[in-house]
C-alpha cells in the first residue's frame, strides 16, 4: 500500500508529523517548566521573616496561619508568592503552621478557628484587622497598600469596643444564645 502513495505525499505527512512531535514535545517542557516555578507553601514559610524580628523591626506585618493540607492555603501561594516580591521591602511576610504546637499561645491569641487565617499588624506591631479564609489578591494588595500607608484598611470593617465578661453567667445568656454571636467575617 505505501508504494501507491506518491514520495512527495509520504514526506509531507512525515514532516507534519515530525512538527506536531517537536509542538508536543516545546507544550510539555514549557507545562512543566511553569508547573516547578509555581511556589509551594513550605518553600514560602522557608523563606518568610521569622515572626520574632517581624515583632520588633518597625515595618508594618501580614501574618498568615496556614497548613501545609490546606487546600485554600496551597490556592493562593502564587498570589502570596506575587505579593511577597511586590511589598516585600515594605512589610513583614510572616507564616505560621498551626501544625506546630510552637504556635498555639500565638493561634489563641488572634482566635485562629480557620486558615488561612491572616492577621494584619502596624510598623508597632499592634494588630489592625484580620481576614479568615481565601482572600484575592487585589483585596490583599489594597490591604497592604492602606497598611503602609498607615490609613484604614479598605477591606476590613473598624474594631469595636469589646466588653468585659461578667462572672454572672445568667447576665451572659442573652449573648451567649444569640445567633448573631457565630461566625467568621472580616474584622478590623
């Protein structure tokens, strides 16, 4: 049968096979050359300010809780990773595993009962606002550009007075049976 097909219609279809070979071959090396440059969270905590000199060095601070499992945490390492290498130079990038039972005074401390859980802190390292769950990046990057500037954060709501706890728990149980009591939100 192949000697029916005439040599210059066999070199052609050997020629577009060899060019779809060598296109397969560029998409597979370029997919997995971008699959090795996304970051992954172990290589963004290795290489994040340690949360000891971020308490101390006078630069505004983004905390993020997180785990290595987690799925939301592990979505929005390219944004982190992106954001890192915009505001770097500017503000503290600190990770914390909740994994790590050094972290729990810190995890009750900002209430984590969610990761990503981020925690944003002025140059003096007072707590401003804190943000529970998978955030954008343009909510992120408007955030850190108000905490640099040191205006309100854009994205989170004003911190409320807090009050203080009776030990009467019956004065309590109106608060304690209130629906409205539960929940994650933005909270500034």
């Amino acid at each position: 049968m192949a000697a029916n097909v005439p040599a210059s219609a066999s070199a052609l279809r050997n020629l577009v096979i060899a060019l779809a070979a060598i296109a397969l071959t560029v998409a597979v090396f370029f997919g997995l050359r971008a699959q090795a440059a996304t970051p992954s969270l172990a290589s963004l905590a290795q290489t994040a300010t340690p949360y000891e000199l971020a308490q101390t060095n006078g630069k505004p601070t983004l905390l993020e809780f997180y785990a290595d499992w987690c799925t939301a945490c592990q979505a929005m390492a390219p944004a982190m990773a992106d954001l890192r290498h915009t505001y770097g130079d500017q503000v503290n990038f600190v990770m914390l595993n909740i994994d790590n039972d050094k972290w729990l005074p810190e995890m009750l401390e900002y209430r984590v009962d969610g990761i990503p859980h981020f925690v944003y802190f002025d140059p003096s390292h007072t707590p401003v606002a804190t943000a529970i769950g998978e955030q954008p990046r343009p909510i992120l990057a408007d955030n850190l550009d108000a905490l640099i500037a040191a205006a309100p954060l854009p994205h989170a709501q004003a911190l409320g007075r807090t009050s203080d706890i009776t030990t009467d728990p019956l004065s309590r149980r109106a608060i304690i049976d209130d629906p409205r009591a539960h929940g994650s939100q933005v909270v500034q």
